[in-house]
C-alpha cells in the first residue's frame, strides 16, 4: 500500500469483484473503488462490465474489466494471472458471484441445481484456488489482505423450497469460517458476508410460482435492502486496522423477521 488518507485508504491496493456486473457486486466495486482500490471487475456479460469500468473512470476511480465465467477454472486461472502480470497480485478479493433457483425439491429441477452448485461452490472455489496465493503474499509482504465471500441468511434460516441454494450458501460461510483459520496466521482475513434480501437481478432468475409469490408479497411488507447498502459494508470491512476481521457479517432489512 503506498500513501494511506481517510478519504482513500485502499490507495495504491488492487480489489477483485466477481459478480460485478449487477447488483452488489457492482455496487462494491464502486465502492472499493471511491476508496481508492484499483478494481478488476469479473462476470460474463462484457457491455455491463464496460459500462461499470466507465462510470468508474468518471468518478474519478481506476478498474480493469475481465469477462470470465467463474465456472471455468482455466479462464478464472487466466485472469488471476493477467491480474499479477498487470497489476502485481490482489489484496482484496470479494467473491461474490452467485445465483437463486429455489423449487421444491420433488420437482426434480436437476439442471437449477446443478447451475447453483457450480456457480455458488465449484466457481467460488475456482476464485478462491486461482487467487490465494496473491492474497496471502499480500498478507505476508503488506501485512493485511482480505477474502470476502458472499454468503447469505440461508445459511442459517430455514427456508422451506431453498433447499439446495441453502446448502450452498452453509457451504460458503462453513467454508469461510476454516479458511480463516487457515489464513489469519498468514496475514489473509476470511469474511463472510451474509445478506437477507437485497433488491438485485437475483430475484428476477427464479422461475418458481410460490418463490415468485413469496418474493413478491415481501415486498409489501418491507423496505428490501439496497446493492449500495451491502457495498457500504464491504467498505466497511476492508479498511478495518489490519488487526481487525469480522468473521461473519449478517445484514437485514430491517423488517425482516426471517
Ligand atoms: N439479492 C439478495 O437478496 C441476496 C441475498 C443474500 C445473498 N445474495 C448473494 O449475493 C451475491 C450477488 O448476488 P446479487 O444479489 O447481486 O445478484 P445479481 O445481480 O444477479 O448478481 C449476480 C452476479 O453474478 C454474475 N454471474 C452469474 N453467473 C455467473 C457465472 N457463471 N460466472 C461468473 N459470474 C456470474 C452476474 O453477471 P453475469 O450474468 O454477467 O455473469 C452478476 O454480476 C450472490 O452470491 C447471491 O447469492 C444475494
């Protein structure tokens, strides 16, 4: 990190968004990159990555656009490569990709739970494989780097037809909580974040009538969070004293009971 101000701590420090092409993950790279963070944005569709880097640039930030689909290890290798030969290496990674598909689990919906589980596990973990190494020489040689994963409260709460993307989420905070012990030692804190609902894209993939439904009246009855109000606290994580890692992070609308 070279020279730190309040108003741009991540100065001089490289942020990797997966995800950033809608919803809280580009509303973090915004954010990391208002902080002062150089930001490499990663998703599939290249017009929105664009758009984003643009926006960016504007605001007077810098980022780097990566198409790349997280399920294909070869190509998240090739950008974390082209990360450490451009930029020398990640500090902070907030791994973030993920998609919702609940069904109830006798309609056999073997193909959405096979785009949950190789996006929201197999693709998380293809990041966190083809990223480490960079984070925890960041850890050692600047004495503080993060990995951030996206989790949510069904990792925890019950939600009857979410089954399967449930479990994948118990998976990421699980997941997060080892590798923190992992990665503490070597200067790398493991966060997982973990939102109840938050208006993105997310919602609008579900195919599933109750789901729909459900989703819908929630609406009703309470104020969803905002992308802006996840990203504030990704903000909020990554310029704590390098000391300081929150393991776990649950944000709620506030009406939220469930
Ligand atoms: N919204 C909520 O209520 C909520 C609550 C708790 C947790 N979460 C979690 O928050 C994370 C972000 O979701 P979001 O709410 O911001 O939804 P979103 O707007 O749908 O964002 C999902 C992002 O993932 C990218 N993506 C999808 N498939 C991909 C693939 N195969 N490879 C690489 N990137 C892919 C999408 O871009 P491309 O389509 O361009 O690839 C998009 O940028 C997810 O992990 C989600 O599970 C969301």
């Amino acid at each position: 990190m070279s020279t730190l101000t309040p108003t741009t701590p991540l100065q001089g420090g490289v942020a990797v968004v997966t995800g950033a092409a809608s919803g809280i993950g580009e509303a973090a790279a915004e954010k990391l990159a208002s902080l002062g963070a150089h930001v490499v944005v990663l998703a599939r569709r290249a017009d929105r990555l664009r758009d984003l880097v643009e926006r960016i640039a504007e605001n007077g930030g810098t980022a780097l656009a990566l198409t790349v689909a997280d399920s294909d290890p070869a190509a998240v290798q090739a950008a974390a490569d082209g990360v450490e030969a451009e930029l020398g290496g990640v500090d902070l990674l907030f791994n973030n990709a993920g998609v919702m598909l609940p069904a109830p689990i006798e309609e056999r919906a073997a193909g959405q739970w096979q785009r949950q589980i190789d996006l929201n596990v197999t693709g998380l973990m293809n990041v966190i494989g083809a990223f480490t190494p960079q984070l925890v020489r960041a850890g050692q040689e600047r004495g503080v780097a993060d990995l951030i994963n996206t989790s949510s409260i069904a990792a925890r709460n019950i939600f009857p037809n979410f089954a399967v993307y449930s479990g994948t989420k118990a998976y990421v905070t699980h997941l997060s909580r080892h590798l923190r012990t992992e990665l503490g030692p070597k200067g790398v804190r493991v966060s997982a974040i973990e939102p109840g609902i938050v208006g993105t894209e997310l919602q609008s993939h579900v195919t599933d009538r109750g789901a729909i439904d459900w989703l819908e009246d929630s609406k009703e009855s309470m104020d969803w969070l905002t992308p802006q109000d996840v990203a504030e606290t990704i903000g909020f994580l990554a310029t704590l004293p390098p000391r300081v890692n929150l393991q776990q992070v649950t944000i709620m609308p506030t009406a939220q009971t469930a």
